[in-house]
C-alpha cells in the first residue's frame, strides 16, 4: 500500500521478524535472523529426535484510505455513529475493547484486501495468504507444498526472490543504495490513527512439543526533534524516543469461536480480534516486549480454555471477611492490599498504559462478565500471569458497584470503571488483594455501577519490574506435532498521539521457541540470554553512535549513556613496571578503579573472568591469570552487559564463554564473539551486548577468552588496543 502523501511506502523501520532456531525470531532491522534447530539445542541432550518449528504469516496495515471503504457507509469512527440497524453487524478492529474503526461485517472481507500488506507463502504476490498442501507429498496449484516442507524456517524464507514471501514494494526495495528483503512490520511514517495486524501461524513437525513466545525492543530512537515535536508537552527532549511507549499493542489467540486450535470454526485464524477469543495481553509496545524478554518467554499452552474469556474454576477457600489473611507473606515490597485510599479519580477511560507505559493489561472484565450482582458473589478468572478472584461487596439498584479481590500475581494498579470517570488503585510495590473497590461516585454522591475492572501488570523484562511474570510452572499442556496455532498482533497508535512521535523510529524482535514435550515438563530450558553486534561504544544509542562516526545499535546505557562499572585490558606500556594495562571499577581509566600490570603476548588466546558480588558491591576482574584487586562498585549493575573491543593497526578479539547468574547458567542465544580490526588512521571500535536483565541485586560472572595481534606498524599507544567489559 503506498502513501499518498509522498514517494516512499509508508513501512519503514518499526519492528522485524524471522525464525530462530526451532524458534522465531521475527527479527531484522540490525539483527541477523537465525533458524537452525541445531544452533538452539546444540547444548540441549534432552532434545533429541526431530523437532521443527515452521512459521507463516498474514499481516495489514490500514491508514484510512480510500480503497478501505467509505465512512458512514461501511466503516465507521464510533459505536455511536453506527446506525441502530447496523450496530449488530459492525466489527471491531483492531482490537474489539480499544477500536479505531468499525467495519460492517458484509464489508469486512474487502477491507482485509485492502490493506493486506503481505504474507507467507503467497507466490502470486498480492499480499494475500495462499493455502498449504493438506498432505505431504502434495503440492497445490498454486505450487505450494505440505506446511512442513515448505513453511518459513531458513533466512532464505526472509527474501521474497527465494522464497514464497510476497514480493513487492513493501517487503523488497532499496536499502543504502542496495536491493534488499525489508523485515516484517517495518514502518516509522506511522500517524495517529494508523494500525495493523499480523498473524503468526506455528507448526509443529516431527515430535509434540512445548512453545514459547519473545521477544525483544531492539531500540527505541528519537531520530532528532521537529519544531511540532520539540513544542510538544509530552515529548521528553531526547533519547530513548515516545513511540514505543505510545503505540498500543494487543496479543491474542487467534483461535476461533470455540478456544480452540485446528477446529476449523469461524474466526480462526482469520486475523481478527473477536471478543470470544482468548486475550494474552495489551499494552505498550515497550510493555509488551518487556513482558516477552524475560529469558525463558511468555508460555503458550497447547489446549486454550474452551471459554476462553469466561471464568475458571476456582477450588481454594477464600476468607472475604478479611482479605488481606489470603495473602501470603511475600518478599515484594508494598503492603501488597489495595484499599479506597490508595485511589485516585481518572477522568475518561484510561487503559494501563495511560498510568505507565510500562504496564500491561493482565485482564479487562467487563460487567457483563463480572461475579452476579449480589453481595458474596465471587468469580474467579485466568490470565496468563495466574489466576485473580473477584468477591462482590456492594450492590446498588441490581447493580455491581463494590469489588474485593484476591491474586496469584503481584498487581501493581487496578482500573475500577463506571459512569464517565475511573478510579486507578494503586501502591508503591504490587498487591495481591484488595478490598471495597469501586468507580468514583456518581452525580447523586454513590458509587457508580461498575462497568468494567482491569488488573496491570509490570513485567520483569529487562530487569526494570518489581512485578511479575508469567509462571513457567510446567502444568500448561503440550501442543500437538499435528496442530496448527495462531497468534494475533495488532498495534496501534491511538488518535491524540501526534507531534511528540515525529521521526521516532522502533525496532523490536518477536519469535517463537521450542522444545519436545518428551523428557521435558514445559517449565523451559535455562534461561537464554539474547546478544547483539554493533560498531561503536556498547554504552551510547544508536542516534548518538551515528553522530560520532560509529555504527547503528541498542540504546544508551541507564538512559543517558553512563555505565555502573566494568574492567579494561590495554596495551599501558605492556610491563609488569610502569603504568597499568588491567583495570576494574566505576569507570576503568577514568575513575574510582584498581588497577594491575601485565604483558602482552601478540597473537596468543587469554582466559578472562569479571565477576559482580552483589553482598558487597565489588568488582573482580582476572585476565590470564593476572587478578585486579577487587573494587567496591558506586552504582549496582542493572540492566545489559557488553564487552567491547578498540583496535588502531592491530585486530582485537573477544569472546563470552559462559555467564552464571546467581548461580544458573543461562545459555547464550546469539553471537559470542566481536572482532574490531583497523589498518589505518584511527580506531576501529566493536561491541557485544548481552541483554542479561540485571537488576541491581544480582550476583553474576562472565567467562570468556580474548585475543590481540599487533600489526608491525602498531604505535605503541597505551589505549591503542584493548578489551573492555562494560555494565549498565
């Protein structure tokens, strides 16, 4: 689809995709995508046999041209702007709770052509998706073969003159003066008001297994300001960017009327968001990949709830008399019970992320699905964080308008709806309960009938939550090899967002793993630590990398490009006499560091250790054996690691072996090794950045090797070489 408000297609950079080993990595922009299942389980013996995850996609874009359809006929902006005849025949997109459009369902299928962006497979290229073989062996008209023979898993599957992806302007064109694959869900002239939708279809081949969804905000850039931008209030003067946080993201199970996968029932996998299918969550973009990239990822179960919005059964006794006596003692801060005093009137309808970007929507119940209107009544619901009971403690003309609750998750706001305003409940820490909960009162001075409740969640992602994540408890069901799943993604940037957006840019990953159900019991493998290359200094942003010379990459370091702390190896004067070549604290070479002396041998393959002891706050950097004493840190490391390498007339390698963390090994998912080289004037400056999600409070340590070979040329300089660990 083309803008008509300039030359270029209207995607550019917002997101990517691919496949990662036995996993998806929807993934692009700076990221290499990967698909082997060897490079995922290489260290795996459990996973034995043939296990293989194959991918297909649809995905749309809408910007409210004309070929979409005609306001007031067959798309309308409002509920209330929809003829009384007509309001039973509207959909909803592209979220039924959060809409933008109202589409008249005898129109819905020429709006889906319309903004049919691309899909996988799709060998006519008109962006629409072709079907599959039914069996193996066979091969359509179309020339399309059986699902595991010809779904997406190899970076070939990416570029659309190799592969059955759709090949046209949005997917295939020029990049920086070469021909190139675009990623999917690659956009950044987005206007308020815009929204898309992709579903991913997951295949199992060969044994039953256990699936996971990341994923991972690769960055999230301001791209310098406009005048509009820099005058507008929201707009925070610099990096990270606003449009992470101002796109609205919902994920699904695009799973049909009846719940569940591969039952061919209406709405499955048809790319749209009905109210009867199973939510998995809202929230920002920013929130939404927090949520994903917590290491082991977000659980998909393998048999959906047959209701898949209503209530579960709930078997535990709950003391209503006294909630905060159902809450166990947990080490959250916070006194972990919301009650009327902790909240405040919002006016309108605020959604999580209105109160913080950061938020998700763990669940939104609407009064049609509250417990019945009489006091005492309870209901309890499922979300994928656990379950959250709702107890009915005040009823007013048949109508609910108090709510106690009890959680299996930490809370950090809760959204009592009803009449035009909110109340938004909430404390320092998370709650998991709360009692006497109600909207604010109406205009006769009594609380308002409840129309709907939301619970929100902060995730633990990259090691900024003090809330939770979704419990990797081994309990969910296997998917079948046989069975096809859905997931549905739709984003949207709401209508009274606009300036402060202007030239921001985002880019994210979103994939799928998987392991075999056999000898497994679905809590996951170790923890996986994602990594990424980049030119330049591991500790700046992209925009300011660029500006100085260097390459394109991740984002500043604790938001303004400072480190908490690391170690260096240099070149010194390469004598156990004289000034330092080792170092370790604060900032090595700058300042609050110890140091130590050491020889360099030109071309030989060292060991290396740094380790962080969060009792005492200290440092220990070792390089082949030569140990700096060990420093007491100012700040605590919180966040990525990274370890960098600088080379003028010399090739600096290096490696990371292992990483434990607080005693586990997580496997490292990715490259783990970075290689600056120059023969010439200046430095050549390469990093890698492990997004290890430290929280301040953390123990860990890092192995690795690291290399230097000195050019006959090489001048001698203290800093020309060396090799850095850097901590966020």
């Amino acid at each position: 689809m083309s803008d008509d408000r300039g030359q270029l297609t209207r995607r550019k950079v917002l997101g990517s995709l691919g496949v990662m080993g036995g996993a998806a990595a929807l993934g692009g922009a700076s990221t290499m995508a990967f698909f082997s299942d060897e490079e995922t389980f290489k260290h795996n013996e459990l996973v034995a046999g043939e296990l293989d995850l194959k991918v297909d996609w649809q995905e749309h874009y809408s910007d409210w041209s004309s070929d979409e359809g005609t306001l007031g006929t067959n798309v309308w902006m409002s509920y209330e702007d929809v003829p009384d005849d007509k309001k039973d025949k509207v959909v909803p997109k592209p979220d039924h709770e959060y809409p933008l459009l109202y589409i008249h369902k005898d129109w819905l299928d020429d709006f889906e052509m319309a903004t049919a962006l691309e899909a996988y497979p799709d060998p006519d290229d008109d962006g629409v998706q072709n079907k599959f073989a039914s069996e193996p062996g066979q091969t359509t008209n179309k020339g399309v073969g059986y699902i595991c023979k010809d779904g997406a898993d190899t970076p070939e599957d990416l570029d659309p003159t190799q592969s059955l992806r759709t090949k046209n302007s949005d997917t295939y064109g020029a990049v920086d003066g070469t021909t190139e694959s675009y990623p999917l869900v690659y956009i950044d002239d987005v206007k308020p008001g815009d929204f898309g939708e992709l579903t991913l279809s997951y295949h199992l081949c060969g044994n039953d297994g256990y699936v996971w969804l990341t994923g991972d905000l690769l960055y999230n850039a301001e791209n310098g300001l406009t005048e509009p931008e820099r005058k507008d209030p929201d707009e925070n003067g610099g990096e990270p960017g606003e449009l992470a946080e101002e796109l609205f993201v919902s994920l699904w199970y695009d799973s049909g009327k009846d719940g569940e996968f591969d039952t061919g029932d209406y709405g499955e996998g048809d790319n749209v968001f009905r109210q009867y299918e199973q939510t998995i969550a809202r929230g920002s973009l920013k929130a939404i990949m927090n949520l994903l990239d917590n290491g082991a990822g977000l659980p998909l179960d393998g048999n959906l709830m047959t209701d898949a919005n209503g209530p579960v059964t709930y078997s535990s006794s709950i003391d209503w008399t006294d909630v905060g006596s159902n809450i166990e003692d947990t080490d959250d801060p916070g006194d972990e019970l919301l009650t009327p005093d902790e909240c405040e009137l919002v006016s309108g309808n605020p959604k999580c992320s209105d109160i913080d970007a950061d938020l998700v929507e763990a669940i939104k119940i609407e009064d049609d699905e509250l417990p019945a209107a009489s006091e005492s009544s309870t209901k309890t619901y499922n979300t994928i964080f656990g379950d959250v009971t709702l107890h009915v403690s005040g009823v007013r003309d048949g109508e609910v308008t108090e709510l106690d609750f009890v959680s299996e998750f930490g809370v950090d706001s809760v959204v009592v709806k009803g009449g035009p305003n909110a109340n938004v409940c909430s404390e320092d820490g998370v709650a998991y309960g709360g009692e006497d909960l109600s909207p604010p009162d109406n205009a006769s001075g009594n609380p308002a009938a409840v129309s709907h409740i939301s619970f929100c969640v902060r995730p633990d992602g990259n090691g900024n939550g003090n809330g939770t994540v979704p419990p990797q408890n081994g309990t969910r069901e296997c998917m079948e090899a046989s069975e096809t799943g859905y997931i549905g993604l739709a984003w949207q940037l709401p209508v009274d967002h606009a300036n402060e957006i202007q030239t921001d840019s985002v880019a994210f990953d979103l994939g799928f793993y998987t392991e075999q159900c056999r000898h497994n019991d679905g809590t996951g493998m170790a923890r996986l630590i994602p990594t990424r290359r980049g030119s330049g200094f591991a500790k700046l942003s992209e925009e300011t990398n660029r500006n100085a010379g260097y390459g394109l990459d991740g984002a500043n370091f604790n938001g303004d490009g400072t480190i908490s702390g690391g170690a260096r190896a240099r070149f010194g004067n390469n004598s156990n006499t004289g000034t330092w070549e080792l170092a370790a604290g604060d900032s090595p070479g700058s300042s609050g560091f110890n140091q130590a002396q050491y020889t360099w041998t030109s071309g030989e393959t060292v060991d290396w250790t740094f380790s962080y002891d969060a009792s005492t706050d200290e440092a220990s950097f070792t390089f082949d054996g030569t140990s700096v004493p060990a420093r007491t840190l100012t700040e605590q490391p919180d966040g990525r690691v990274a370890i960098q390498c600088k080379a003028d007339e010399a090739t600096v390698e290096g490696t990371v072996e292992s990483v434990q963390i607080d005693g586990e090994m997580p496997e490292i998912s990715g490259e783990n090794s970075v290689t600056a080289s120059n023969d010439g004037s200046g430095r050549d400056i390469e990093y890698l950045v492990l997004n290890t999600n430290l929280d301040g409070e953390t123990s860990f340590t890092l192995t690795g090797t690291a290399t230097v070979t000195l050019q006959g040329d090489y001048g001698g300089s203290q800093e020309g070489v060396a090799f850095d660990v850097v901590l966020e």
